[in-house]
C-alpha cells in the first residue's frame, strides 16, 4: 500500500497499475507461508487443550505459521480443521489405548487417553483423504502405526526381547541427545538429515512392534528398538520416535530442516483415493 500513497499524481496510470500489481503479487508469496496444524494434549481433568512450545517454535523456524488443534469430537470436524491446513504434525502424549491394536492391557502400560486417540486418528485420517503432508512425533509415530495396521510394545523395559540396551526413557533435558539411532540409507529420513547415525532424545516407555503394512522402518537405536518409520511413496508421512523440535528450537540447522521438510510437503499435496486405514471402533 505504501507504493499506491507514494504515488505523485504527475505519474502515469500505467505506473499505478504496476505498483498495484506489485502489491499483489507481495501479498501472493506471504499468503504461501504454510499452515503447520498441530495436535495438542487434552485433559478431561483440567479442561485443557495444550502443547509443549517446542512444537510452535520449530514450526517458525522452518518457516511455518503453527496452528493449535483441540480436540475434534467427531470424523466431520477433523475434515473441516484438516482442509484449511496444509499439514499436520501429531504430538507426543499418552500411550496409545492398546484396544485400538487388538491387545489386553500390560501391568505397565501408563496412562491413556481415548478421547485424544481417537481425536488424533481422525485428524490423521482426514490429513491422510486429503493428501496433506504428515510429522509423527513420538506418540504420534506409535499412532500412525496403530491406525495403519501396526502394533505396539505396550511397554519397552518388560516386553522388548532381550531387554533394551540403551535408556528410551531419559531423565536429563531434552534438549540433550541421549541415544544414537541408525538411518537406512535408501529414506526420506537419510535424503533429510544426510547422516546414517544420529544422536536423538529419548522420552518413550512404548514403540512400534509390527511395522504397519505401506510403512517402512528408517531408523533403530542400537538395540534393535524402532526410532522412525515412513510411509512413502504411497502415504506422505515421517513419523519419529524422539523429539526433533527440542533441538530445532534451539536453533539446530539439522532439525530444523525436519520441519521444513514438512513445510516443503505441506506445497506438495496429493489426494489418495483409497487409504487402507483403520476407522477406530471401540467398544
Ligand atoms: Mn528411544
């Protein structure tokens, strides 16, 4: 606007025209600044819908306008959230409910949270029909597999063969990698990051069992424990089981590109047909 108000009233129309069109055109690229929907935690207790802020502020970093998304209550309200962004990052939380994977609950399965599952599969679902790029993080990994056909260790430190070797459940900062995971070469993951180990947090008691049918694993810690797994070609979906946005919040170059890799998904959408997905039913 300020091009129009400096016009001199000697200059041509020609020029106004122009200057109008600049604008526009200004106007145009700050509009394809993408809208990075994230799922947040929901507590029936506190009445809350809420997310960590290393979320927010990885999503700026990487170029993303970050978007709060409480709970949906119904497969509708999912659609109409996904539509108007172009992606979805689900966050880390609760254990997956283990109904939702055919299993009895394990003594040490921790706290769950149907509501909030079944909110996060919707939101999924929807990204999924509507071709918008996907980032599982930790909780939101085991859920994608869950809703793909997958299942879960309900609990590492019990039921992983062989007990675990390295600590998934770190007790120091997140911003400080605690475990390194091994990157397959032929990934997604690798064509990001460009590295074949990399050191990551670890805030997780659960993790992927079966991998879902159309997903592959793209990274293990060094005992065996699945740490990410994607679902391209047919799904375009990232999903990891630590936390990249502590480190991207701290401004590291490497995560942040991560996150702007979803960001350059989020351009890119596609529509799938036929997703093979689970719809949840729980009774
Ligand atoms: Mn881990």
């Amino acid at each position: 606007m300020f091009f129009i108000f400096a016009l001199s009233k000697k200059q041509s129309m020609n020029k106004y025209f122009f200057s109008l069109l600049l604008t526009f055109i200004c106007t145009g690229v700050l509009a394809q600044k993408p809208l990075i929907g994230i799922s947040t935690g929901y507590s029936a207790s506190e009445n809350t819908a809420s997310v960590r802020y290393t979320y927010v502020d990885a999503v700026i970093k990487a170029g993303g306008i970050p978007v709060l998304l409480p709970l949906v209550r119904d497969s509708l309200a999912a659609v109409e959230v996904i539509e108007r962004v172009d992606a979805l990052i689900l966050s880390g939380g609760e254990d997956v409910y283990p109904f939702l994977y055919g299993e009895e609950p394990a003594g040490a399965l921790g706290g769950v949270n149907y509501v909030r599952d079944r909110s996060d599969m919707w939101l999924l679902h929807s990204a999924v029909n509507l071709g918008k790029a996907v980032l599982g993080i930790c909780r939101g990994e085991q859920l994608i597999n869950v809703t793909f056909g997958g299942t879960l260790y309900q609990d590492i430190p019990s039921q992983y063969p062989n007990r675990p070797t390295v600590q998934h459940g770190q007790r120091s900062s997140g911003t400080l990698p605690i475990h390194h995971v091994n990157v397959v070469k032929e990934s997604h993951l690798y064509e990001i990051m460009q590295q074949e180990l990399l050191a990551v947090n670890s805030f997780h008691h659960q993790a992927v069992k079966d991998v879902a049918p159309d997903f592959k694993i793209v990274a293990t810690a060094p005992d065996g424990v699945v740490e990410a797994i994607e679902g391209f070609p047919k799904y375009n979906i990232l999903a990891v089981q630590w936390h990249p946005e502590y480190f991207a919040q701290q401004g590291d170059k490497q995560w942040i590109n991560l996150f702007e890799d979803l960001v350059q998904r989020a351009a890119n959408t596609v529509a799938i047909k036929k997703p093979n997905i689970k719809q949840p039913k729980i009774r």
